[in-house]
C-alpha cells in the first residue's frame, strides 16, 4: 500500500521494541506501541529526514516514546 500510495522512503512496519539503530537520513514507517508479546492496539507513524522528524499518534499530543527518540537520533523531533 506504502508504495501504490507514493509515500517516500517508507521502511517498513514494526514493533517499538524491535527499532534496530542503522543509518539511514530519510525514512518513514508505522510503529506499534505495544510490547511484541502483547496485543497490537495502538499504531503511530514517522518520517524522518536529514536531523528533523515528524511523529504522528492518533491519540493527540503525546510525545514520541525513549525508545523512537533514541532509534531517530535526530536534533528536532515535532508532533500533533
């Protein structure tokens, strides 16, 4: 779908505690926020490029979690 839908640099789909640190300046996925062992309920999404990200939870204003923030390692991190 990522790719009928022209989204760039999509990555993939994955499990927050399964964000593995590579290089990479520009990339977007969708996140679960739920532990691997546990029910895939709530889902987020980011795009990153160069030293700036955009976080996206349905939810409203919350901030990303540790886990997005360290795996990004970008300078400016905005979200809704």
């Amino acid at each position: 779908m990522a790719k009928r839908m022209r989204i760039p640099y999509f990555r993939s789909i994955f499990m927050r505690i399964t964000l593995q640190q590579r290089e990479c300046r520009n990339e977007s996925s969708i996140v679960n926020l739920n532990n691997a062992d546990g029910p895939s309920t709530h889902w987020m999404a980011y795009a990153k490029q160069r030293y700036c990200a955009v976080y996206f939870d349905s939810f409203g204003h919350l901030r990303p979690p540790k886990e997005l923030v360290r795996y990004l390692d970008v300078t400016q991190i905005e979200y809704n």
